[in-house]
C-alpha cells in the first residue's frame, strides 16, 4: 500500500489537523522527514500554507487544534503542538497546551525546529557580517586563534564544517578543527 493510501485510510480522507476533505496533501515533519507513516501527515493546503508561512496565520482556523492535540498519532500532537506554541499570545492556546499531553520523545521531536520559541526569544548566531547561522553550515575563521587546551593555533582560513550551535549563548559555535571538537567566538568565523 502508497504512503497516501496508508494516510488516507488512517485520516478517513480527511485532514488530520482541521479535518477539511478538499485539497489534501502529503505533509513531512520537519526537521529531515524520512516518508514514513510515523513523520507524515495528511493535511489541507490551508495548515499547510500556514504551517510553512507564519505570516498568513489565521489563529480562529486553529481552534481546530481543541480536537485534533488529542490524537494517537504522534506525528499530529508534535505539530499541534508547534502551533498552540506559536500562537500563545491569542490566549487561548496556552489554556490548551496547559491539558496537552505528549510523551518526552515527542516533545523533543516537537522542539527540534524550534517553531515553539517566538522570535524576541530566540538565540540567534550570526557570523562577522551579520548572516545568520544554522547548525550544519560551513564557516571559515577570519584570524589566527590560538586554541586554549588545544595546544595549537587555528589558521585564518581554515573550513570548519558542520557547525552545531550552543543555544544559550548567541556569540559560540562549535566545529572541529585538525580533528579537535573546540568552541568558536562567532565574532571570528564568516559562513561560506
């Protein structure tokens, strides 16, 4: 059986989130969707489009979430939940997620995008010149460093691939450099 059968048959045809029956689509789960049942849903194109563009939000087309956070499928809770989180400031979404339930996998699922924290909370890192950086890009370092406990000096020029982010503190990355996992100033690296 298709991923759209299995999901139509397990939404009645119907949309998982807002149980609309036109325009449904497949939806994968950010972050990395594999095509399965477990990180796929079925939704209309109006969650989706506002799933996608948080600038169309429309929070009265959200009550819908009143019904669907119940849901034994997972995959729905993680993005109800998403969204009850997104659109905490209407009120009525923080009277829902107080009842939510969702198991401690999920919820780290759910929090991986981090759709969940507003924009004024966010920790934000940003290179030299201002770009913002993501956890997997490339950056090159713009100075010599020396590397305390390293016992050696990071070149100017030298790729650091793959960077992940420290989430409490905007000014540190970290990457592996001559094979050593060290924490870089994002005052020091440009993203390539």
């Amino acid at each position: 059986m298709s991923l759209e059968k299995a999901l139509q048959k397990r939404s009645n045809s119907q949309c998982e989130l807002c149980t609309a029956d036109k325009d449904l689509a497949l939806y994968g789960i950010a972050p990395k969707p594999d095509g399965t049942e477990k990180d796929t849903l079925y939704l209309c194109h109006t969650c989706i489009d506002q799933i996608e563009h948080p600038e169309k939000m429309d929070a009265n087309h959200w009550r819908c979430l009143n019904d669907s956070m119940w849901s034994e499928v997972e995959g729905v809770k993680v993005v109800a939940w998403r969204m009850l989180n997104r659109l905490k400031s209407e009120g009525w979404p923080q009277d829902l997620l107080d009842m939510f339930y969702i198991e401690e996998d999920s919820l780290e699922w759910a929090k991986a995008t981090d759709d969940h924290i507003s924009d004024d909370e966010k920790v934000i890192h940003r290179d030299v010149n201002g770009v913002v950086l993501k956890a997997g890009d490339s950056v090159v370092l713009i100075k010599d460093l020396k590397v305390k406990g390293g016992g050696f000096t990071a070149k100017r020029g030298t790729a650091v691939r793959r960077i992940s982010l420290d989430m409490d503190n905007e000014k540190y990355i970290e990457g592996k450099v001559d094979g050593q996992h060290i924490v870089l100033i994002t005052d020091y690296v440009k993203k390539t």
